[in-house]
C-alpha cells in the first residue's frame, strides 16, 4: 500500500504539488476566519433578537399604561385637554425610553447621544422661545383650569367656547361658528371671563321708564314676569328695585338666577315680556332727548 502511495506522490508534477498546499492553506484560513466570526454573529443576532423583543413587549406596555393612566383619569373627572395632554407625554417618554433600550442592548454608547440632543434641544429652545412660551402656558391653563374644554368664555381676543386646548394653541368657536385659534402663551396672560364655570347665572336687567310712569306698577310687572318665567330659578332670591333717577328715564334693575345653560334664553324672553307688558299698561320706555330752548334776543 505504501508503495502505491509512494509511487502516485512521484507521479503528480512538482508545481501542481505547490497549488495544491496553496489550495489548501486558503480554505483552511477562510474556514478559521468563519469560525472567528461565528462568535460575534451569533453575538449580533441574539441582539438584534432580543430588541424585537423589546420592541415589540415595549409597543404592548406603552399602550397598556396609556389606557390606564386614561381610564384613572376619567374616573377622577379630570379635564379632557389634561389626559389628552399627559396622554401624549407619557407615550413621547415611553418611546424615548424604548429606543434608549435598544440602542444600549446593541451596543451603542447612550451617554454621548444624550449629550448630544441635549445641546441640540437647547439650540432649538433658544430658536423657539416664542413656541415654548406657549407650551408653558398650555401647561398653566391645564393645570391651574381657568376654563376646561366646553366653557364659554371672554378675553381679549374675543368669545366662544372652547372646543380644544391644545400644547401651542387654544382653539375657541364664536356664536356666529367662526373658529378662534389663540396662541396659550396669549390667552394665559390676558383677563379671561369665564361665563359657564358656575352651574348659576345671575341676569341682570336694567329698565328706563319715564318719570311720568308708575314706578310702582313698573315694578310689579316685572317682578311678575320673573316669577312666572320657567327659566328662572324660583327658590333663589328675585329683586326688583330703583336702580337710578338719570337724565330722561327712571332707571328700574330685576336681578333673578337661572341656570347656566338658560341664561341667554331666559334674558331674551324676560326682555321681550318686559316691552309687551309695559306697552300693554301704557308704560312707556323713551329714548335720550335733547330740548332746546332758544330765546329771542
């Protein structure tokens, strides 16, 4: 056998001999390269894993604290511009806090990145002062509630109510539907009247009539019209009274409460009985007027 052997090695020519130990060499040294690199692979894929893991459990539990941080709002009766608000937050944090996980489990060094967006977040500051400002003053009206979402309200820039509290803009709806947008940074820093915070409302009335009219009789019709006005709350206090004697008129006042909700509507119909009533007992309701009296030089 060792002779065969012998005698097939003579037979092979001396540069293919070279080739083949060349041959031989590099798939050897490809085959320990791969080797080498199987630690590391296995390494990188049992990462990358474990982030879909992550991902995906972590996708799971932002929505899970999101509904519950909802639902233990609502129980609570907060403000629905707060738990959109904090909603919001809560999944920009969550999802920060995500991604900062699975930089780490790849490996990447979070330290210098946090470094990074906070220099980059304070140049945004810097270029953005007007836009945080308001940012913090939608954070005020949420927090400090001057007026909730439904409310109608009065400011300086106009009145409605307001459909949205947003974290840059307050949106409010006027009577007419025009759509009021303020910015937060405004609206939190100008005198805000809010007409439907209480559940009651007081109407107040102020009637002029004649110095030639009963004042007695002024006042019973409309002490008469209050108490039979089905918006008018009739446990609470009515008043009628002499407001003020002014220049052409005597000014009569009827202070009543209604409802929240009725004021408008119980305004317009007192109002409304009040001229029919005073035209039906001969009441009358002048206008100013001005004599002039000329004398002859």
């Amino acid at each position: 056998m060792d002779d065969i052997l012998s005698t097939a090695v003579e037979a092979i020519p001396v540069e293919d001999v070279g080739q083949i130990e060349a041959s031989d060499l590099t798939v050897d040294n490809l085959h320990k390269f791969l080797e080498s690199l199987l630690p590391g692979i296995r390494s990188l894929a049992f990462n990358i894993l474990v982030c879909i893991v992550i991902y995906v459990v972590g996708k799971k539990l932002i929505r899970l604290i999101h509904k519950m941080l909802q639902k233990t709002m609502e129980k609570t009766q907060a403000d629905v511009g707060i738990i959109r608000f904090l909603g919001s937050t809560l999944d920009v944090v969550l999802h920060i806090f995500m991604i900062f996980m699975i930089l780490g489990q790849l490996g990447v060094n979070t330290a210098s990145i946090v470094t990074v967006l906070g220099a980059g977040m304070l140049a945004v500051g810097m270029a953005l002062q007007g836009s945080l400002s308001n940012v913090a003053g939608g954070i005020l009206i949420l927090f400090m509630r001057p007026f909730r979402v439904g409310d109608y309200i009065v400011c300086d820039y106009g009145e409605g109510t307001v459909t949205l509290i947003g974290l840059f803009y307050t949106t409010i709806t006027a009577k007419d539907n025009r759509v009021i947008t303020v910015p937060n940074g405004s609206i939190s820093n100008c005198a805000v009247t809010n007409c439907t915070q209480n559940p009651v409302r007081r109407i107040d009335t102020i009637v002029g009539i004649s110095y030639d009219s009963d004042i007695r009789l002024a006042k019973e019709i409309m002490e008469s019209i209050a108490r039979n006005c089905r918006y008018v709350l009739q446990d609470r206090e009515i008043t009628v009274f002499v407001d003020s004697l002014g220049d052409s008129a005597v000014n009569i006042g009827l202070f009543c409460y209604v409802n929240t909700p009725d004021f408008l509507a119980a305004k317009w119909q007192m109002t409304e009985d009040i001229k029919l009533r005073f035209d039906d007992a001969g009441i009358s309701i002048p206008f100013p007027q001005v004599h002039v009296h000329m004398e002859n030089a």
